[in-house]
C-alpha cells in the first residue's frame, strides 16, 4: 500500500505490483488504472580508487662517528641497531561498485501502450502495413499513426471539458469500434474522435453541448455534427446522437449555478411543456434550457443573474433576452 494521487479518480491510496526483471507497476486501488511504472536495473561499475601502503626500510645508523655514538646499555632490549623509515606508497586499482538505477515514468504511457495493444494485436488494426500471421492483421482503414491521432484528441479535449477518464475510455472503444466497420480514409481523424466523445459523454450522463465541444476541439459544429452521424450509421445507435434533450443538460447548467433540486425540477418542466406545446419551434434545447433556468430562478426567489446563467449555459444575453420575452409571450397567450 502506498500513498500516490491518481490522474484519473483522485484517489490517495495505490498498490505496487512487480511484473518481475525489475519491472514495478503502481495502481489505483480505486480505478485500477496505472498510475506510475518503474523499471529497477542493477549495474557493476568499475571506479579507480587511490591505495595509500606504508613500505618500511630499515637501514644503519646515520652517524659512523664513535664519538658521537650512545655506549650501549646492558641487558637493553631496545638497543639501537639502525633507523627504521617508513614509505608511503600510492597505487590507482580498479575498484567494482554495485549500482541499482531506476527509470520512472508516467502512467500515460501505460495506458497509452495498453490501448494500441488491445487495438493492433487483436486482429482490429493494420499496424505499418505489415503482413499476414503473428503481427496485426488488414482488416482495417486506420492506421497506428490515425489511432494516435485520435486517442491524443480524446485525452485532449475531455480534459478540456473536465470528464471522467471512463468517458475517454468509452470514446476510444467507440472509435475503435467504427474503425472497425467504417473505411476511415481522406476522413477528419479528430472529428471522429470528438464525435466519439460527444456520444460518450452523453453515455455517461455528463453531456457537453455542441458549441462547448467545437471550442474544446477547436473544430467546426458542422464538421463534428457530421461525423456524428457517420458513428451514429456505423454503430448501428439505438437513440439518436445528436439528442439535446432538455432532461439532458439540465442537471448540468443546474449544478454549475447551484441550485437546489426544486428549482432543476421547475426548470425542466418549463422547458419540457414548452417544447411539448411548440412555444418556441426555432429555439434549440439549450437556449430553452436557459430562459427556463431563469424563470425558475425567479419563481423561487433565487437570485441568480442573466451573467451567471449566460456563463453556465454557453450563451449570450442577448440571446438570453430573446427567449425569456418569447417564453413570457408564449405562456402568457396560453
């Protein structure tokens, strides 16, 4: 058990795993998703290391001169019979040193790597165009290098948009899953993806509206619409993509202003009995969506600003304006 912060579900609490050779996995305890990898090798180096030896002559007295020579003692053990001098030798040796060395990276990589395996060494993907047999097979119109493409535009753009890692991952079986049925060439690899998303996110319960994803992905509303529908055909989708129900963002706008949950119930039901009755056919959900947060808001008593809806919705006020007057007209004539 160690202590980590996952990229993914902000947990606190990981596992280490060995994978053996050295090779160290840590997880999320509660996503399960690979957070770090590290790989531990054990290297012998050799180092010059300085001996310093004492080498010890002996060697007679230095004064021949009986004069000045010291008469010797009896029974004097430690007589002077020459000069003992003391040399310091020094010699270089080859020293071994035993070193363990780590390379850490990140846990994208693994996730990244875990991807393009799962795709390109099932039979689904067609790799460098390689051959029949043990490597990927030809079954499909998208290359690694398209899969790159749209894996980084996924990764990209829901971090943008602040979603869950499991919507990015639903995107990218998504796409994989079209790549599968659908002859992908001279097609706008990032459209797709983000048409993936777009599905994804609404999978999930966590919609994005269209004019937020188009400034995330820096992409044209019409480009990601019709690549909408080519996913929509090639998955064979039981609900229409392209769906922008006011039950749908609603739960959203209202988290994002604070309101209680009275006030999301009031709203939808505006928005839901003004499309039922056609009050406003050129108004799109989310613009309803709005001018029926706003009435709510007022019904309620919650002081929330024509800003502070503007800001949560995508829209402008004057736009704002706009349909407020034709929700009034229209309520009013009914």
């Amino acid at each position: 058990m160690s202590q980590i912060q996952c990229p993914y579900c902000a947990a606190t609490e990981g596992r280490c795993t060995s994978l053996g050779g050295g090779r160290f996995l840590t997880e999320c305890k509660s996503c399960g998703r690979v957070v770090e990898e590290r790989q531990s090798q054990v290297e012998e180096l050799f180092v010059e290391q300085a001996i310093d030896q004492p080498f010890c002559v002996v060697t007679p007295d230095f004064s021949e001169n009986e004069a000045y020579r010291t008469p010797p003692l009896e029974d004097d053990p430690f007589e002077n019979i020459g000069f003992i001098t003391a040399f310091s030798t020094w010699s270089v040796e080859l020293s071994p040193l035993f070193t363990t060395t780590s390379t850490t990276t990140s846990g994208h990589l693994a996730e990244l790597e875990r991807v393009l395996c799962d795709y390109f060494y099932s039979g689904n993907g067609n790799g460098n165009g390689g051959s029949s047999g043990a490597g990927p097979s030809l079954t499909s119109s998208i290359s690694m290098v398209d899969m790159l493409r749209a894996y980084f535009q996924i990764v990209e753009v829901s971090s943008v948009l602040g979603l869950e890692r499991d919507s990015s991952d639903h995107a990218i079986q998504l796409f994989r899953d079209c790549s599968c049925t659908t002859y992908l060439r001279n097609r706008n690899i990032e459209a797709l993806a983000t048409a993936a998303l777009v599905q994804a996110s609404r999978e999930a319960q966590e919609p994005r509206t269209l004019q937020e994803i188009s400034a995330a992905a820096n992409i044209p509303q019409k480009e990601i619409a019709r690549h909408m529908k080519l996913l929509s055909d090639a998955l064979k989708l039981s609900q229409p993509i392209n769906s922008n129900s006011i039950s749908v963002h609603m739960p959203r706008f209202c988290s994002l202003l604070q309101l209680n949950k009275t006030t999301q119930d009031l709203a939808t039901h505006i928005g839901e009995v003004v499309i039922s009755k056609s009050f406003c056919t050129r108004r799109n959900p989310i613009s309803i969506s709005a001018a029926a947060i706003y009435l709510s808001c007022q019904l309620e008593d919650k002081r929330k600003t024509q800003t502070e809806i503007c800001k949560a919705t995508g829209l402008t006020e004057v736009c704002l304006v706009e349909n407020f007057a034709a929700f009034e007209s229209a309520l009013v004539n009914d």
